[in-house]
C-alpha cells in the first residue's frame, strides 16, 4: 500500500506505517525545512529508502488556493498513477493548537484550525483509497469545534467516503505517555466494492480498533502510581508494586539507551532556574512550567514549547533529546540531526504521534484490508 504523507513533521506517523511492513511511504508534505531534514536524516540513519515520489517542502495550501493549479494536477496524477497498481491512502495530522484548550482555542478561523478543511480539501479533490486524519481531542470533544468537525466528516461522505473514528490514547498502546487522540479512517467507496469492505450508511463497520492496542486505558488510569516522591540528585529508587513497568518513562530511557543515545546530550541549560531543578518534588507536575517527571510513572502529553519544561526525575536539568524521543516510543536507532536548533528538536518531537501508536494504527488499518479481502 502507498501512502502520501501530508504535515509530516519529524515522520513519526510514517514511521508507525513504514515499520508496520505493509506500508510504503511515496511522498511527503512538510512546510518546515528544518522539520524535514529531521525526517530525511533519521531515515537515512535507519536505512530507509527515499519515497519515490520525492519530498516536497512547502505549504499544503497551494494545492487547493487555485493560484497553483499545476501542483494539484500533478499531485493528481500521482494518485492516479498510484492506484493503478497499489491501493493508495494520504495520512496525516494537521497542527492542532487552534482546537487545544491548551493553546489557542481558535477553531475553524484559526491559521492552523483551516488547515485542517484543506487537508480534508484535498482529500476530496485526489480521492485516494482512504486516509488518516488525526488530532487532539478538542477537536472531538469541544462543542464548537465537534461541529468543524461533523461538517469534515459531512464534506467526506459527500465525495464517496465512509469512516470510523476513536478518541485513542498512546498509553493504550504501550507508549509512556498520557496523550489522546482523536483518529479518523476513511475509505472511498470504490475501494470499499473492490476489498468488500463491511459498510452501512457511510460508517466502516467491524474495524478491528483494539485489536493492537496493549492495555486498557480505565484500567492503567486506577493502577497506584506515585505521585510526588523527595527529590534527591541521581539516587536509585525501588519500583513501586501494582503499576506497570513498561509504561513508565525509566523502562522506556533503560531501553532506548538515552544515556549513550547519539542525543543525549542535547537539552537546553538555562542561566537561572537551577533552584527549582534541585528543590522541586519528583512527580510534581501540577503546572505548566517545570514539570518534573516520576521516573515510575508515565510522563504527560509530551508538549514542549510555550513555556512547557519538562525537568529530569533525578537529575537537576530539563530532558534530553533523546530522553523526549523514548518518551514519545521512537525506536532506539531513531536520531535527530546534531545540526538542528533545541527549539526545532523539541517542537518537532512534541508535535509527533507516538510512535507505537502509529505503529498500531496501521497494524489495525492492515488487519481490516486483509481480513475482509
């Protein structure tokens, strides 16, 4: 299956699809060059081929403001050209803050809340087998915005589409992470008659959505994880009894190696602040600023930026590079370019999907195609 990637970021979601084995990522969107070169060199590093059809940087927004008519027409072709032989989806999550009661709140009028019309736009207008929308959960559970988004869905079903959507959690899926999502899977109905597909009234039934997912989420949320432990400079502590230790965020950097990581070493280091890096309660993450993570527990929503720090459990300074890949499940050979800003590095990893998430998404879209076909 081919995939055309749209507001690809750093490729943590083409990576969850690439991995899956199934998936070949052809072409990827991304606006900003410094996010992209992350992509290329992290491939590159892993051994993963270029798409095919190449890597384009530059705004999704001039393929569908009708003063570039020919990017349409070609980006057309290629899907066409695709579907010919491979069954063809876009996938992508465009940026999110406008529905984020966490940063602007703008919705639809927002410059990032009318990305996500475009993206749906040219979903429309190419018409590939299916896709992949993902968001934040405001998005789906904010009054105002679940009407933006209805109308999405609306605007899909108009040009052929049925769908299926869940509000999902990356700790369903096994990442260290508290972080929801909403992910929205459609398939037109031309591939819906050729894979005989189960459909009723434009909604995909029996999509197999927990068939990939590693815990229930009730269940891990009722589990006693600490909750403020002493802070003490690199002092070893016992894993508590009754949580699981896989969803904690010292599994996942013992695991990644995120001390010999190519990236460790990359974290900000602030002139003033050291008195809160080594008073600070581990586990205090009531605010917005210097949370510092529990070494036992899951980390929250990996959003760094806008005065979001996320501070060591037991170290007296922020995260690494490599530390906030782990927590965002990136496989240990994922790494960042040593050229790349700590600004571009974080934002890039925070604005990610986790990758097991990813991973596991695509494994259910596989599943479903291979089930009914």
């Amino acid at each position: 299956m081919n995939i055309f990637s749209f507001f690809s970021g750093a490729g943590f979601l083409d990576l969850g699809f690439e991995l899956q084995g199934n998936f070949n990522v052809v072409f990827v969107n991304e606006f900003h060059k410094a996010f992209n070169d992350v992509y290329q060199y992290a491939r590159q590093q892993m051994g993963i081929a270029q798409p095919i059809y190449g890597h384009h940087v530059e705004d999704i927004t001039e393929y569908t403001d009708g003063k570039h008519d020919e990017k349409l027409t070609n980006l057309i072709e290629l899907v066409n050209t695709s579907k010919q032989t491979d069954l063809t989806g876009f996938i992508g999550g465009p940026p999110c803050p406008d529905f984020s009661v966490a940063g602007r709140n703008k919705g639809r009028d927002g410059e990032n809340g009318k990305l996500s019309g475009i993206y749906t736009e040219l979903i429309c207008r190419a018409l590939p087998d299916f896709f992949v929308f993902e968001n934040v959960k405001g998005l789906y559970r904010t009054a105002r915005h679940r009407e933006f988004f209805e109308e999405l869905k609306m605007q899909f079903r108009e040009h052929g589409y049925s769908m299926t959507e869940q509000l999902v959690n990356a700790l369903e899926y096994g990442a260290p992470q508290d972080r929801d999502r909403i992910i929205l899977i459609g398939f037109h109905h031309t591939a819906i008659e050729r894979l005989h597909l189960p459909e009723a009234d434009g909604i995909l039934l029996d999509f197999p959505w927990e068939a990939h997912k590693r815990y229930n989420l009730q269940t891990v949320k009722s589990l006693p994880w600490p909750t403020k432990t002493p802070y003490h400079k690199n002092v070893e502590t016992e894993m508590p009894q009754g949580i699981i230790e896989d969803l904690t965020v010292l599994h996942w950097w013992k695991q990644n190696h995120v001390d010999t990581h190519p990236n460790e070493d990359m974290y900000f280091r602030p002139r003033a602040g050291l008195v809160r890096f080594q008073t600070k309660e581990e586990g205090d993450v009531e605010k917005k600023c210097y949370k510092r993570l529990h070494r036992w527990r899951y980390s929250p929503t990996a959003a760094y930026g806008n005065n979001e720090v996320h501070v060591h459990p037991f170290l007296p300074r922020r995260i690494s590079v490599a530390e906030a890949l782990a927590i965002q499940s990136l496989p240990a050979n994922f790494i960042l370019p040593p050229n790349i800003t700590l600004s571009d590095a974080f934002k890039t990893i925070g604005n990610g999907v986790p990758f097991v998430l990813a991973n596991g998404i695509a494994n259910s879209i596989s599943d479903y195609i291979n089930h009914h076909n």
